[in-house]
C-alpha cells in the first residue's frame, strides 16, 4: 500500500531542487557576468553591474575559500566597478552643471 510522501525511493523530487552547480554552469554564469559587465560600461550600468556581480558571485561558487576561476572574479571585479561608475555618473547628472565634464 503506498503512503503519501512515503515511497520506498527516499526523496525523489529533492534532486531537482537542491543541485549544485558544477564546471559547466559556473563557468557560464562567469561568462555572463564578463559580458554584463562589459556591457554596462556603455549602457544601464547602474542595472548591468549589480547583474555581473551577482553572477560573478554564483560562479564563485558564494565564497571566498578555494579556487576562484578567473572569469568569475573578473565578473565581479568589473560589475563592482560598474555599479560605482554608474552612481558617480548619476551623482554627476544630478548636480547643476549637468554632469562631471
């Protein structure tokens, strides 16, 4: 007789939920982030930056400790830059000479 919640396979559905992420999605994640990074240094860094670091972060695996790949933490290197650029930028506008220039 089946019970629910029961089965006699342990959990199967806690697979799908709580996967880590291995080589292949850290490194895209990584790559993500260089690419958001990059590209919010001409356009929507004050959205793109905070992206870069975040996937910057996930590709890192969240910590500090161990074997940082080198896209990861050009990832979130460049997204902190970014997102400071972009508050500087928006500072800059909003003072009444319209700009740091």
């Amino acid at each position: 007789m089946a019970s629910f919640g029961q089965g006699s396979r342990g959990h199967p559905r806690s697979r799908g939920r709580t996967w880590s992420r291995t080589g292949p999605d850290r490194a895209t994640l990584a790559v993500v982030g260089v690419v958001c990074a990059v590209a919010g240094f001409f356009v929507l860094g004050i959205i793109l930056g905070p992206v870069a670091v975040v996937c910057g972060w996930l590709a890192m695996g969240r910590s500090w400790a161990g074997s940082r790949p080198a896209p990861a933490v050009v990832a979130l290197v460049l997204g902190i830059i970014d997102t400071v650029l972009a508050f500087v930028r928006l500072a800059g506008a909003a003072s009444p000479g319209y700009g740091m220039f």
